[in-house]
C-alpha cells in the first residue's frame, strides 16, 4: 500500500472539525484512504458505502440512525455522499446537537451538486481537503518511477498495473465508466459519444490557449454548450482550467484559460500512448510534461497558495507562477529537457512581475544556476519551492 500524504492532515482536521470531506474522482483512493483511518483513528468508527444497498436501507431514517451516535465518541464515515444530497441539512442539524470535532468523515466525488448542499448546510462546521492521484513524493522520486508515474498517471489501480497493457485497458475502462455510469448518476444527460468526443479533443488542445468557438465548430454545439461540457469535466477533477495572472502594468495580457487534463495517464489513454515509446516520440510530450508537472506542483502547495500562467500578447510567458501569502510571485518554467534553456519571453515575464526566484523543472538530476535567482529543479526536490 502506498502511504498518501493527506492522511495525517486529514486525522489532524478530525480534531478540530465537526466535518471532513474528502473530495476526489472516482477511483482515486478515497474509499481505501477513509478504511486506513477508520483503522488507525482509535475510537469506534462506523462505515457507510451509499453504493450499497445493505447501507441505504440503513438510512431509510436518516436521523434515527444517525441521532443514535450523538453524544458518543464513535466516528461515522460516509462514503458516496452524493447520493443522498438530503444528509446535508440534516448533518447540521445532528452537528448543531454535539459540535464536538470529528463526528462525520464524509467522502464525494464533487459535483456541483455536492458543493452546493454542503457550503449551504454546514458552513462553519466542514473542512475539506481534495485527494489527488498518487504523486512523486509518495511513489517515488527515481527515474524510472517517474517515467511509470508520467505515462500511467496515478490513479492506483492504473499505477500498480502489472504492466503497460494491464495499466492501459484499466485507463480506457476508466473512461467508459465515467461516461456511461458515473456522469448519468450525477444526472447529467450527455450521450456518452459526445462527451468522449469533447474529452478527446481537449486531450489534443492539452496546454494550450482554451479557445471554445473553435471547439463549438468541430462539435457542431454551442459556445454555451462547450462551456457546459468543460465545467462538467472540470467539476469532477478531470480537467483543470488554468487561469492567467492579472496585473495593473500597462500590458496586453492573453485572457483565455489554459485546459489541462488532469492525470498523464488518462490524457495518454486518450492519446492512445501505450507506453513509454509512444509517449516519447508523440507531438504533445512538451505539454504532457508540462500538465503532469504542475499537478505535481499544485498538489503539494500549502493552504492559501495561489498558481497561474501568465502571458502577454508581445510574448512574454512564464508557464506557472505561483503565489504564496505576502510573498513575491514564484515563476516556474517546465522543460523536457536534459539542458533546459530559458527563452527571452521567460526572462520578459520576470521583470514584468517582479519575480526573485525561478525554477526550471526537468527530467534532471542535478540543480544548478541558470542566472538571476533561477535555478534548475528536479522534479524530487520540487518541495525546495515554497520552503
């Protein structure tokens, strides 16, 4: 079993808050997360699996099961709670009650349904926390673990897979799933096809410039109808949407989102990667590079961090810049490069925002200076960056 680094933030949150949610896709590893900390928690914990029929008829009256354990010291887990958006208010209720800290451990696969109940039933008394797919600091920061973790992404049934073939069929099945069981459960009404059209054209724009019009002429849809497919997929942690840095200089600065998928592996499922080869020799490996670092990069920012691109119509670009509390801006440049060099547009966009420090992230080994506060940055020493 591979340790996850939320773990530990997670058991401190359940001393502090009535709530802790934790948010991820499917299949990330929330349930085997929520069953390792119903283990080790120390006090009597119960485990509801709204997937299961056995655990809704359980529920058949929310509040006389639940009401059972006010007052106790038992922990109750909730999983799939998307299914039962009505627990909500009465979570509160029950929380309102006994506001001790850690009475509910509940888990969803987000949705804008999900966010809503909850930010309007238990404001004040929730924390969450998102559970990401593996990353380097927990697998692993060699060569070859990084490459295996680039072209299977890190999904643990993708990762563990036996092979690149065994990885892959799990990937392309992950993807039928989603579309024709997990997306309709959320009621959402899409044709399968279609969605999976627009996922793989996304694959294809991967890192670039999102431009919707574009996208709407090729599915013969709507701009209002892209938008609803991109938030659709962005909502439950497929894709992320990249913003760009605003800034009061007197520049023109590209306004449009940047569509990353989020897990390398699902973007080489749809890329049709099977292994490592493919990936090499494929026209996009300069931005699958790019995508699988700033997840890496995002996923371990502390609270209240901030990351964007920032780009101006004269050229000046920096591929990530990331934002700390009452720190000057960090700008990340990320090369599939064994000697990455940095281009006149990156050297514009520091001076332009006043950056101190840069990093240029590769498939390295060594750090080294590039000049003016830059250095070069293996992907195992990327915590080196807000320390």
């Amino acid at each position: 079993m591979v340790p996850r680094n939320l773990k530990e933030k997670i058991i401190r949150s359940l001393a502090h808050f009535p709530v802790v949610g934790i948010l991820g896709s499917r299949q990330v590893g929330k349930t085997t997360l929520a069953k390792e900390i119903k283990t080790n928690i120390g006090r009597h914990s119960v485990y509801l699996d709204l997937e299961l029929p056995s655990d809704t008829n359980k529920l058949q009256d929310p509040e006389l099961y639940l009401g059972q354990f006010t007052g106790t010291d038992t922990l109750v887990i909730i999983d799939e709670i998307q299914r039962m958006p009505g627990l909500f208010p009465l979570l509160r209720a029950l929380v309102d009650q006994d506001r001790k800290p850690g009475r509910f451990l509940i888990l969803g696969s987000a949705s804008r349904d999900l966010i809503k109940q909850s930010s309007e039933s238990l404001a004040g008394r929730v924390i969450y926390h998102e559970l990401m797919p593996f990353n380097a600091k927990e697998v692993g920061t060699s060569r070859d673990i990084i490459d295996k973790l680039w072209l299977y992404g890190g999904y643990p049934d993708s990762f563990l897979a036996g092979s690149n073939e065994e990885s892959f069929n799990w990937r392309q099945a992950f993807i039928a799933t989603y579309l024709e069981r997990d997306i309709p459960q959320l009621g959402i009404r899409i044709p399968a096809p279609q969605l999976r059209r627009f996922w793989t054209m996304i694959a294809h724009c991967h890192g670039q410039l999102w431009n919707s019009s574009m996208i709407a002429k090729s599915l013969e849809v709507t701009a209002p109808t892209v938008k609803h497919y991109l938030d659709i997929l962005e909502e439950t942690f497929i894709v992320r949407q990249l913003r760009p840095y605003y800034t009061n200089i007197k520049k023109r600065l590209v306004k449009s989102p940047k569509v990353y998928i989020r897990d390398s592996g699902l973007l080489h499922a749809l890329l049709m990667n099977r292994t490592l080869d493919d990936l090499l020799g494929h026209p996009q490996i300069g931005n699958s590079w790019e995508g699988f670092i700033i997840e890496q990069v995002i996923g371990f920012l502390p609270p209240g961090w901030e990351a964007y691109f920032y780009r101006t119509g004269a050229g000046a670009e920096i591929d990530l810049v990331i934002f700390g509390t009452q720190r000057k801006p960090i700008a990340l440049e990320i090369k599939y490069s064994s000697a990455p060099k940095l281009s006149r547009g990156f050297w514009s966009a520091f001076e332009d925002l006043g950056c101190e420090t840069g990093y240029a992230i590769f498939p390295g080994s060594e750090s080294y200076p590039l000049g003016r506060g830059v250095y070069t940055l293996p992907l195992g020493e990327i915590d080196r960056i807000v320390s």
